[in-house]
C-alpha cells in the first residue's frame, strides 16, 4: 500500500506486511514469546537496534498490523492498542500527569474517564477540572500553572455537545499543554483531530471501530515520534496490552468502518427528522439537525454528523420505562457503535440509582433517551420506534 493511498483503501489493507505464505490477512501470531536467531541478535533487539519482536506485552505483529493500520487513519506517527479504551485513556493520563499535575477535562467526559482521576489519580495528588469545553472561555478560566494536558471528548455523550479542536489546540498550546481527544463518536472516518491540531487521539475501539459489539479494546494515537514513544512505553511497562486475538478481530471489523458509518449515519439522519416531529418527542439532539446549537461547528470539523442520537420524551421517567419495554428490535443494551441498534434510558436503567443532582450535572434528564443507531432497515427501526412509541398512554 503507498503512503498516500485513500482513506478506504488504508481501512482495507493499512498496517499489513507482505505474509511468507501470501495470506490475505495477517496471522494470529498467538505467542507470548520470540525467539531470537543468536545472542547478538537478542541483544539489538533489546537495544532497539533491530526490529525483531521479544515478548507481547513489549510488541506483538499482530497487534502491531492494528496499531500501524490506525495510525495511518488518524495520520499520526504511531498507534499503541490497548485491552480497553479505559486501558488507552489511563496509559494518556499516566504518561503526562505526575503528582501535583492538573487536567482540564469536558464535563460530559464518559464516566469512567472522570471516575478513575476523581477516585484514583487524586490519590496521588493529581488534580482535574471538569467544565463545559465547548465554552472557551471555560476552559481559560480552568487553567492553572500546574496543568498539563486538556482533555476534550466531542461529540460528548449523552449530551452530544461539540467542542471546537482547533479552537482548544490554539488554547491548549498556547499554555503549553498536550490536547488530547477521545474519538470514539465519530472514528477517523467523520473526524481527524490530530489534523485540527490535538496532540494525541484516542478510542475506545470497542464502538465504532470494531462495530461488531464482540471485542473490548482501546487505541491510542500520536502526532509525534516523541510522544509515541513515551506512550508506548508507558503502555508496555504497565501492561493494558490488547492481545493477538482482540486485534485480529478488530482488524477484520476495521475493514468495513466506512460503508458501515455511512449506513448508520444515513440511517441517523432519517430517524432523528422523523423523532423531531413525533408528537410524544419533547426534543432531539443529532449533530446534523439543524436544530443543535452548534450544527455549524459539526458541519465544519466533521465530516458527516455520526449515528448516536439522544432524544426526550414528553412523558418523562414513566414514558421512557415503557419505550424501553416495548422496543422489539433495538436492543436494550449500554455501549454503542455496532452494526445493531442500541437504546439506552440512563434516568431508568444505567443511572436508576443515582440522584437526581448528579444526573442532571452529568446532563441526564429523566426524560432522555440514547439510540446508537445500526444498519439494519430504517423502515424497520422506525417501525418499531413507532410501535413502541405508540404504546406511551399518557
Ligand atoms: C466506551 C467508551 C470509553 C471506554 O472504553 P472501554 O472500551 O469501555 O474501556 C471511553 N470513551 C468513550 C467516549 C466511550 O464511549
């Protein structure tokens, strides 16, 4: 494959090396360890003075293919594959937050990216802002002399508020910070952050990336040798290593991102207009209705407006309990980005036993539904949306 090649043809064949045997995709290199040809050859490999592969937590070629075949996505200089996105998100946070450091993170962040700094990293004297990053102004007023890194996730869930990359990178450099953003929303496919100017990207690879809902896995990528380097260092000593198996599969799923994403976002677009003008609908927030607050910022730094949607019914917490209940096709499940349909109401499942405050600052209303919306027939998922919707009394 050239360097220059298009996007389409770097998912189908990015990373892959000429196989001794001709296979069309790459093996499963299932090995925890390399053996080496003679005690010199050992030795540079230690040193980093030959290519040759050691042990897998330190690098494996399949793994590698996975790494290679993203970065050349994201147009960085190098990719490091993680067990699970909270792998990738915690190797960024430990590459760059020594104690007594602090991170501006965007408020809507995924919980678990806010939970392991306010549980785990403030043990060590890390300190972390949380504030609504699609307000510059906010984040300005966050920043402190020990800040190292600004952490920006967009389109943040559930709320799918945008933040401006490029505005943060200027903001983020200025103060001399590493701009780092979680993509897990888009793919490289609808957004490039590392061309708008962030530093580091990453995913949760488990969503769209796969897209099959059959592998937990994470992706880091940097802009610079230099930063790449320090990640894959720091991933590699502590061990969130994906295994041979996990990039395999990721490696197949990654083939198909981009016919998969344009279904789904066709998809998107249709059910989003017809929910928009459902009687029982109090509101929709999908990135390419014009009715979102910054569907100008989406129209510019994304390619294509995404296929997670979240909507309110008039009907609140009741109404929501019976949608979910009557759903036949969508299934009833958290996670996102594969080729089916999920839906999701955090006020009467995943956040039931929370409070009301703390739902309402993670910007969960009782009335909020989530729809990660798959490939399937549109007719059929508005059909069954319809059914279920119909069966809301009051
Ligand atoms: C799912 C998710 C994560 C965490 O990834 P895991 O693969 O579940 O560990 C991080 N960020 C975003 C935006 C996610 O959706």
């Amino acid at each position: 494959m050239k360097k220059n090649s298009g996007f389409n043809t770097k998912l189908v064949h990015g990373g892959q090396q000429p196989d001794v045997l001709m296979s069309v995709n790459p093996p499963i290199y299932q090995s925890s360890t390399f053996s080496f040809k003679n005690a010199d050859h050992g030795a540079a490999c230690f040193a980093g003075e030959s290519d040759g592969y050691i042990y897998s937590r330190l690098g494996n070629p399949t793994v590698r293919v996975l790494e290679d075949a993203v970065a050349a996505l994201e147009n960085g200089a190098g990719g490091i594959a993680c067990a699970s996105g909270m792998g990738a998100v915690t190797t960024v946070y430990l590459a760059y937050l020594s104690q007594g450091a602090h991170i501006v993170s965007t408020d809507a962040v995924y919980g678990a990216s806010r939970s392991v700094l306010e549980k785990h990293f403030s043990r060590f004297g890390v300190e972390a802002s949380f504030v609504d990053t699609s307000q510059p102004e906010q984040i300005e007023a966050a920043i402190r002399p020990n800040t190292k890194l600004l952490y920006v996730e967009t389109p943040a869930n559930p709320t799918i508020t945008i933040t401006d990359i490029a505005l943060c990178a200027d903001i983020a450099h200025k103060h001399g910070l590493r701009l780092v953003v979680d993509n897990t929303f888009c793919s490289p496919y609808l957004q490039k952050p590392l061309d708008l100017g962030a530093d580091i990207v990453l995913h949760s690879i488990t969503k769209f990336i796969n897209g099959h809902a059959d592998v937990v896995g994470g992706v880091i990528v940097a802009k610079t040798e230099a930063d790449h380097k320090l990640l894959y260092n720091v991933m590699t000593s502590m061990g969130p290593n994906m295994d041979p198996h996990q990039a395999f599969l990721v490696i197949r799923g990654l083939k198909t991102l981009s016919i998969r994403m344009e279904r789904a976002q066709e998809n998107a677009m249709k059910i989003a207009a017809w929910l928009e003008s459902h009687p029982k609908v109090a509101w929709v927030r999908y990135p390419g209705l014009k009715s979102h607050p910054q569907y100008d910022l989406a129209q510019k730094q994304q390619s294509g407006a995404g296929a997670m949607i979240s909507f309110g019914l008039k009907g609140g917490l009741k109404a929501g309990k019976v949608l979910m209940d009557n759903v036949q096709l969508a299934a009833l499940a958290v996670s996102l980005g594969g080729v089916e349909t999920l839906i999701q109401h955090p006020a009467s499942m995943t956040h039931s036993k929370v409070s009301s405050e703390a739902k309402l600052k993670a910007g969960i209303s009782d009335d909020l539904v989530r729809y990660s919306v798959g490939i399937e027939d549109v007719e059929d998922l508005i059909e069954d949306l319809d059914h279920a919707l119909s069966c809301i009394t009051e």
